[in-house]
C-alpha cells in the first residue's frame, strides 16, 4: 500500500498556495446516484433491512447526503443510519430488530484507515462466527464498489465552473483530491474527465483521514493563510480547521452555483488575502443552513 505520509511529506512545493479538494458530491455530481442506487440498496440487500426498506432508504439519505454527516466515511455511517433507525418510533413500532455492528463499532475507534483493505485484513484474522457483523460489512462494502464500478461508469462530468476553476488555480497554487472515496474509483474518474492533469495527487480513504492528507502535504511548506479546502461536508470544514486552513464550501443543491461563486470571487479572495475573516464567516453560515443535526421525523 502507497505511504501517504511518506509521498506527501517528501514532495516539494511548486507555489506557495496548497489547494484540498473533495470528489464524490463536490467536484463530480456522483453522491445521489452513488448513494441511491448503490450504497443504500445494499444495506438493504446485505443487512435484511427489507421489512423496513422505506425507513432505510429515509435514514440513509439523511445521514449521506442531507445532513451534517454528509460526506461521511462509509463505515461510520453505516452505524450512524443503524443508529438513527434504532431511535425512529416508526421502526420501532415494526418490531423490526436492527442488525448488532458492535465489532464493527470498535473497529472504527480503532482503525485510522477506515477503508476495504484494513477490514479485508482484519477479517483475515477473524473467523465469521467470531465476528459476523465484520465479515457482513465486508461483504456489504465490497458489493457497494462492484454496484459502483458497474452503474457509475464513464459520462458523469464535473460540476460546471470545477474545470474552469482548476485550470486558473494551477497557474499559482499546488493542487490535490482529498476524499474518502476508496482511491481505485477516484482515479478511474478523474482520469475520465481529464482532470488527474491538474492535480500532484488523488488521496483517498486507504490513505487516512482528509484532515491527515492535509497534514502530511502542508506540515512545514505553506503558511496556514494560503491553504484552501474545498467541501460539501462538515467533516470537510473539520479537515480544514484542523490544519488552520481556509475552507469554501459547495453547498449541496447549489454546486453550479457555488462553483461559479468560487470561479468569480473565492479564488481571488483566496489568492489576494483577504478570504479569512468575513468573507470565509459568510460562507460557513450559509453552508451550515443546508446540513442539519435533526433528521426530518423528529422535527
């Protein structure tokens, strides 16, 4: 497996300006379908959710894609949509009994690459009947990338304004995918869309956290005013705060727009100096309006 830490720590710096940005649901429009035709029926496929398919598929959306656990790794949200069913009146009045994911739980406090190689080798060393619900995720998880590879494929472009963004950020600022989509499937669409070329490099789940990936390219090389992390996520803004950086959301449902906000004013703001402060507070108030805590049954 690629050391992360290592490939980025080693490289050098072209420009003084270090630019972070998030794949599925930020630069590609990949999170709905991903989501709706791939992740969430496989949870109900694998985890013999049927009898309570609507409420999986409700609580699922929320958590992955409506809410401030948008943009989530798969596992952890995976216990967080059990979580939510578990505490849903509806569900309960199903009598439907929700899948046991201690071990899976306990992993996740454990493991600091939460991606399909450590759980494969995890499960190595784990017999089924010693750990079902582990063994069940893999099986989950591997079936959500074979659902991927197959439905997603070829065709889906970036957001409008992502491209135009790139090729003007390039000319002054060192550029990389921070995701925690699986790297193999990053890749794959960057190099469909022909945008690898503007990238150093594509970081994915197998490789730590995003907030780690800014770490390991950033610690020592750029002044913490002129890095930049570009989400659709809290965990995005998370990654970014903890490394003193700037972040610009895209807000969910208004990409295009947030893109061409960008396109227009962010990266001048950004490259000029003055994005910290107002400018940056305005942002994050908007985006926080679009990814609340409480998931609409309980409002």
């Amino acid at each position: 497996m690629m050391d992360a830490a290592k490939v980025l720590r080693d490289r050098k710096p072209e420009h003084k300006y270090l630019i972070a940005i998030d794949s599925d649901g930020c630069a590609f429009d990949t999170m709905e379908i991903k989501q709706k035709e791939c992740f969430i029926p496989n949870i109900i496929k694998y985890w013999s959710m049927q009898p309570i398919a609507k409420y999986t598929r409700a609580a699922a959306e929320f958590v992955n894609l409506y809410s401030r656990w948008r943009g989530y790794n798969r596992f952890p949200a995976l216990v967080k949509t059990f979580d939510l069913l578990e505490q849903w009146d509806a569900v309960k009045a199903r009598n439907f009994v929700i899948p046991r994911i201690d071990m899976l739980k306990q992993w996740i406090t454990e493991e600091s690459k939460l991606g399909n190689p450590a759980l494969q080798a995890w499960c190595a060393h784990h017999d089924p009947e010693e750990a079902p619900d582990m063994h069940q995720t893999l099986t989950w998880s591997l079936a959500v990338n074979e659902s991927i590879a197959d439905i997603v494929q070829g065709g889906l472009p970036p957001f409008p304004f992502v491209r135009e963004c790139l090729e003007r950020a390039q000319e002054r600022a060192d550029i990389m995918v921070c995701s925690q989509t699986p790297t193999e499937a990053l890749i794959r669409e960057w190099e469909e869309q022909g945008l690898k070329k503007y990238v150093f490099c594509i970081n994915g789940q197998e490789m730590g956290t995003k907030g780690e990936h800014i770490q390991y390219a950033a610690e020592g090389k750029y002044d913490r005013d002129k890095i930049l992390m570009i989400g659709d996520a809290f965990g995005d803004l998370k990654a970014a705060r903890a490394n003193g950086a700037l972040f610009f959301p895209v807000n969910p449902g208004e990409e295009e727009r947030s893109w061409q906000r960008l396109f227009e004013e962010g990266l001048d703001h950004f490259f000029s100096g003055s994005f910290a402060g107002a400018y940056e507070k305005t942002l994050i108030e908007e985006f926080e309006q679009y990814l609340p805590e409480t998931p609409p049954w309980n409002r």
